[in-house]
C-alpha cells in the first residue's frame, strides 16, 4: 500500500485527500469541502461512488438515485430484502439500503480487493449493518451463488469506465436469473451513446436489453430524455424481471429528480431495441469507452 497521508474518516479529524493503488489502478478518496464527513472514490480520474457517512440516503450521484429508486420500490417500505450487489465502489447503495430497509442482508462482490481493502479503512460500515463484503469476480460469484437466494440483484461493475466483457452475455443473465427468487428483479447501471463504439446508434444498451429480454419477461430503462435522444453519452438503468415492474410508480420518483429521467417500457422500449440481437460469451465486448471528459474528474 501506498496511501498518500492516511486520514480516517472521523468527526475530529480535518478530511485529506487519500490516493492508493489498487488492483486495477489508482483510487482516490476525495473529501467533499461542503459536508463534513461526505468522500468521492475515483479510480483512474473516473468517478466511481459518492459516500456521505453522516447521510447515508444522500445520492449525489443520478444514476444511483435511479437505482435507488429500484430498491424502494422493489418491495413494500421498511420491509428487508435479499440484495447482492455486483461492484462494490464506496458502497453507497448498500449503507442507503441499510438505513431505508434495516434488517436487510446484503452481498458486496468487489472483484478489485485492494479497493474493497482500502474503502473499508477509511469509509467503515456501521455496526450491525447486515453488509458482508466478497473480494472475488462479479459473475464468478454469481454462478456459484445458491439458486432463488435475492430479491434483488444489482449491477453496477466498471472497468474503469467500461462495464467488463463477461458481465454482458445471455450466459450471464441466465446466471442472474437463477440466483434471483421468481419475484426479484436485475437492475443494471450501464453506459453508452448514440453513435458510440462501432457507430451503431446505441448498439451496447440495445444488445443489453435484446439479451436480457432473452432470459426475462419484464423489461424497462431509465435514462435521462438527453440520453435517450442520442445527444449524448450517459448512464442508463436496466431492469429485468419475471414479476411485473412498478413501472408507474419509478416514473413518478425519476421524474421527480434534479435531472429528470424517463422510464421507457412496453412498445416504446421494444422499437428501442429494434434489430438488436442477443449477446454471447463468443462475440461478448466491453462497454464503449465513454468520450474524452463524460466522466472523468481532476
């Protein structure tokens, strides 16, 4: 380890700055300067998690409010739930999970463990959360997982910037299915484009949804109406489940955020798909590459 002067995130110490590598680059902890104990993770200048200790239900971040969103409305409120999450960060969702739905029981799958290692130094989880951490690979994990075991099942693994190769087949969302009880639900943070990687308008989030529609009965994405549109590069969720999705109910709450999104399903999320065909491990890539500057920070 190679941390640059350590601080821990305690309510008498001034926050400094924290950069370590990890097992797959560089990560910074970067303290917030407007609220006293809130900590940005980046790895390799991309931003990765927000964390405010002292606020755990503060997003700053709108794609994890999106996903946030999933989580309240995937089950009546306060009620625990089963949850796996697949990408670790700061974990921002799972602390939101533990104070909204107390009791919960969550799996962290952090395929980096030197970041695991170094979020649980200096940004600890609080006692009895019910959070247990496995440094391992996402979808390694998840095959060897017990079968119905979560209520839900979150995606959000980047590879830097890219969401990795393995996580994108139908192999994969068969093994997603298995692990899920007949009424849980796959929300996936993913990102892409109009006319990004092989030039084909949104040819990633296309082949996500057309390999997930694979394997499930219900889909839908949120996304912001920029994203949509193709003006340009941005996160998208999808939602995949057997279960009907409270798809009214996730308009209202996307709807009603800073940066508004919208919750495309039924017809209109099938012409999204249009020709787009299902993944498989033969032809399966990474996420584009988001352009120079969409998510990077100084």
């Amino acid at each position: 380890m190679n941390d640059e002067p350590a601080d821990r995130a305690t309510p008498d110490a001034e926050p400094i700055p924290v950069t370590r590598t990890v097992d797959h680059g560089t990560a910074k902890l970067l303290p917030d300067v407007d609220r006293p104990r809130a900590w940005l993770l980046t790895v390799d200048g991309a931003p990765q998690s927000y964390v405010d200790l002292d606020a755990p239900t503060h997003l700053e971040f709108e794609y994890a409010r999106r996903l946030a969103h999933v989580l309240d409305t995937a089950a009546a409120p306060d009620r625990p739930l089963d949850i796996v999450h697949l990408g670790g960060g700061a974990l921002t969702l799972p602390r939101y999970v533990t104070a909204t739905r107390p009791g919960s029981r969550q799996d962290v799958v952090e395929a980096d463990r030197g970041l695991l290692e170094l979020v649980l130094e200096h940004l600890p989880l609080p006692s009895g959360s019910g959070i247990t951490t496995h440094g391992a690979d996402a979808r390694t994990w998840v095959e060897a997982a017990p079968e119905a075991s979560a209520d839900v099942l979150v995606g959000d693994v980047f590879g830097g910037s890219r969401v990795p190769a393995h996580l994108t087949s139908d192999a994969y969302a068969r093994a997603v299915r298995r692990v899920l009880r007949a009424d849980g639900c796959y929300a996936a943070n993913l990102a892409d484009g109009a006319g990004s990687g092989s030039g084909a308008r949104f040819a990633f989030l296309r082949s996500q949804l057309a390999t997930f529609a694979e394997v499930f009965d219900e889909l839908a994405l949120i996304a912001e109406p920029a994203v949509l549109r193709g003006r340009r590069f941005g996160n998208a969720v999808l939602l995949a489940s057997h279960a009907p999705l409270d798809v009214a109910a996730l308009a209202r709450r996307t709807a009603a955020d800073a940066f508004p999104a919208r919750v495309v399903h039924g017809d209109a999320l099938r012409s999204f798909i249009g020709d787009a065909r299902a993944v498989r491990d033969a032809d399966a890539v990474a996420s584009p590459e988001p352009p120079d500057g969409a998510f990077s920070v100084g």
